[in-house]
C-alpha cells in the first residue's frame, strides 16, 4: 500500500507570498472537491479534480491520525469513470460526511538525493479551502528507501 508523509497547517497571505516566492513557479493549479463518506474503518473520499482542463476523478481510501505535526498516511486509489453515480451510491449507502472544495497550487521541490541518485521530491500544496481560507500542505513518499524509520524522527 503507498504511503505519504504530511503536515498540514493553516496559512496567512502575507507567509504565503514569501513562500511562494521561495517556491518558484507553479507546477500546476487544479480545482478540487473532495466529498467524504462515512466510514467504520479509515477514511473513505471521492475526489473530482480539473486541471488544465482535464478532468480526474479517485476514489480514495486512506489510514492517518488526526495528530499534529507530521503524520503518515496509507492509502489506495483508483481512478473512477462515473463520479455522480459512485457519489450516490456511496451516499445512499455510506452517508455523506462532509464536502470540501478547494483550488489547490501544487509545487514540486527536490530535495537531497538517495546514494543511488534518486532524488527526493516533496509536493507542496497551497490551498485555498471554501469556507476556511489558506493551507499549506507538505507530502513526501515514503514508498522510497529514502525515509527509513531513522531519518522520519
């Protein structure tokens, strides 16, 4: 099963411009809204995505703690067809736990490089949240021999 590491934090604009700055130019800006289902075990979300006029649809299953700080998320994902149909079925059955819609700027920032040169690629996220305003989200696969059990403390 993949698994990311993520911090997740409120943002204010003024950090975000200087961040932003920082950052270099945006890899890609994409228009999200992530309907959560109920679920007994784990969590359980329907992402429709449209980026570049291109449109993308998972459904999303995933393990993390609601800690602060860095936590580590496992999770499985699927590309969906018919997201409509799969949101009600799943509403009808699940029950809805929530909506969320947001624009999110994706950065791609490298990092150090493992001994065998792969380098290691974080995903910064700025999102723009409805309702809730800005955050900032870094990711980093831990599917790479890069982060050992050392190196995460």
């Amino acid at each position: 099963m993949p698994a990311n590491v993520e911090i997740k934090a409120h943002y204010d604009e003024e950090r975000l411009n200087k961040s932003v700055d920082f950052l270099g130019a945006v890899v890609e800006e994409m228009n999200q809204t992530d309907t959560f289902f109920n679920s007994k075990n784990g969590r359980l979300k329907l992402r429709e995505e449209i980026s570049n006029g291109f449109i993308q649809n998972y459904l999303i299953g995933y393990h993390r703690t609601n800690a602060t700080g860095p936590t580590r998320s496992d999770f499985t994902k699927t590309e969906i067809n018919e997201p409509e149909k799969l949101k009600e079925i799943l509403g009808n059955t699940l029950g809805i736990r929530g909506v969320v819609k947001k624009t999110r700027k994706l950065y791609l920032v490298s990092g150090m490089e493992e001994s065998d040169g792969a380098g290691l690629v974080s995903r910064v996220h700025i999102d723009t949240v409805e309702g809730l305003g800005l955050f900032l989200e870094l990711e980093v696969s831990i599917n790479s021999k890069f982060l050992t059990h050392e190196r995460m403390r």
